[in-house]
C-alpha cells in the first residue's frame, strides 16, 4: 500500500463519508446504513476497501472502527479541508508567521469565518473586547482605544486577565490618556497599576495581530508585508479559542521584558 493508493480511497465521496462517521463513533453495518442512507451494499464495497487499506477494522462482534493510521489520514484530511475552504484567504496572505505544530490542528478549525469589511472588523475586535469577562489576549502593532475602558475596569477590580504583545514603536507612539491624567501621580505609578511588566512584552517583530478572548478569537495575518486589517479569521467556537490563545502563549514565550525598555522612557520623561 501507498501514498497514492490510500488517497485515491478518499476520492470517493460516500466512501469518505462512512470513514468519517466510523471516526466520530465506532459502528455496525447496519448503523452505517441507517445514518447515511447508503444501500447495504455500496455500504459493504467501501468497508471492504477500506479495510484492506488497514484504514478500519472490525471486531469480533462485527463492529468496525477507525485504526491508528486511518485517524492520522483523517487529521489531515480535515486539514485540507480546513485549508480548500479558506484557500482564497490562505492564499493571499503570510501564514510562515504560524508555528507548524499550529498550522497541523487547522483541521479543528472547521467552524472559522473570514470577513472582508474593514470597519465591520474594527468593530468585530472592539466587541470582543468589550464583551470579554474573563481574559483577553492580544497582539498588535496598533493601540487599540477600546481597550482603555477594560483596562480601567481591571486597574479598579482586577476583574479581567489582560496580558499584550507589542513592538517599541507602539509604545513610543502611546501617550497615557489625558483624562487619566489626574488619577496618577507619575508614569511610575501609571506603570504599576498597569502591572505592565507582568502583563505586556515586547515582540521584535510583529507579523500579524490577534485577539483570543472567552468570547471569541479573532486573528489579521499580513499581506505584501504588512498586517492586511481588511480581512481576517474570526470565530466564537471554542476551538478557535483555544488556537489563538495557543498562538498567543508561543509567542508570549518568545517576547521581551519591559521593565528596561519602560526604566529608558522613564528617566527621558524626567529631563
């Protein structure tokens, strides 16, 4: 058996289907037949093939179930699938910045949507913001204004897990806002309500920009070298969620402390 032969198996539509079912639960002929409404015997003809590809097997009791090797073709299947649908998106855009452990679970990522309206997905990452109870996570080479009200939530009642990655040039270009001003003494202090160097990292580079929240996950990817806000991946569905806060943590890893870079902008404040 070869690459080629177990892949021709799947180009059969019902034939992939019945795998596809077995994956989700092992079954009985009778079962299948049932469920996909497929005559009892195309149901034996694509059993049979697909045993003897060793991609199914079947019990004692005549149940049949995924083995190993067929569940490591469905993942990648669901890959594919994942990747065709969205091809005119992926396609257009700069997906290197993705790690490649991630890149192999865009399989789970069934239920993502693009949108194409700027605004529309400005207005998309505010809600998410503003809608978030629990945590939020972001990425950006842009300050975000609807981030300030969250922020003072979480500097009143800690409420809010909001941890960012940004770049030296998003922080040079960001002033503390005016109707802050009377509320700290010095940048000293603003720093430390902000528990910023807990918080915020540097990135020396940004390459795309995201937003993982509990109530959904959006994420820009750039296009000709920039980030492309014109377009974007977004969905609510858990998954996506927890693949974006997984993007968000490998990164995390990799960013800088601010405590040096925030000590210079500091004492420059002070001359």
């Amino acid at each position: 058996m070869d690459l080629n032969e177990v892949l021709f198996e799947f180009s059969n539509k019902e034939r992939y289907n019945v795998f596809k079912s077995l994956y989700n639960k092992d079954k009985r002929h009778s079962q299948l037949e049932k469920e996909l409404n497929i005559p009892g015997s195309e149901i034996s003809r694509h059993l049979k093939r697909l045993f003897k590809k060793n991609l199914i097997s079947k019990s004692a009791n005549n149940i049949y179930e995924v083995t190993n090797i067929g569940k490591i073709f469905l993942q990648i299947m669901n890959i594919f699938e994942v990747s065709l649908y969205h091809k005119d998106f992926l396609n257009t855009h700069e997906i290197t910045a993705i790690p490649v452990h991630l890149i192999l679970q865009l399989g789970k990522l069934k239920s993502i949507e693009v949108s194409n309206k700027t605004l529309e997905n400005v207005e998309l990452w505010s809600n998410l913001v503003k809608n978030s109870e629990n945590f939020i996570y972001a990425i950006s080479d842009q300050f975000q204004n609807s981030l300030l009200p969250i922020i003072e939530k979480k500097i009143k009642d800690q409420s809010i897990k909001i941890k960012a990655l940004v770049d030296k040039s998003l922080l040079k270009s960001y002033k503390i806002p005016s109707e802050w001003s009377q509320k700290f003494q010095d940048p000293i202090v603003f720093y430390k309500k902000l528990q910023i160097y807990q918080n915020i990292r540097i990135l020396k580079k940004i390459n795309f920009s995201l937003i993982a929240s509990d109530k959904g996950a959006i994420l820009f990817l750039s296009k000709v070298g920039q980030i492309d806000y014109s377009q974007c991946l977004i969905d609510n569905n858990e998954s996506f969620i927890n693949w974006t806060t997984e993007l968000f943590e490998w990164y995390w890893k990799k960013g800088k402390n601010l405590k040096p870079f925030i000590k210079k902008e500091i004492l420059s404040m002070k001359k």
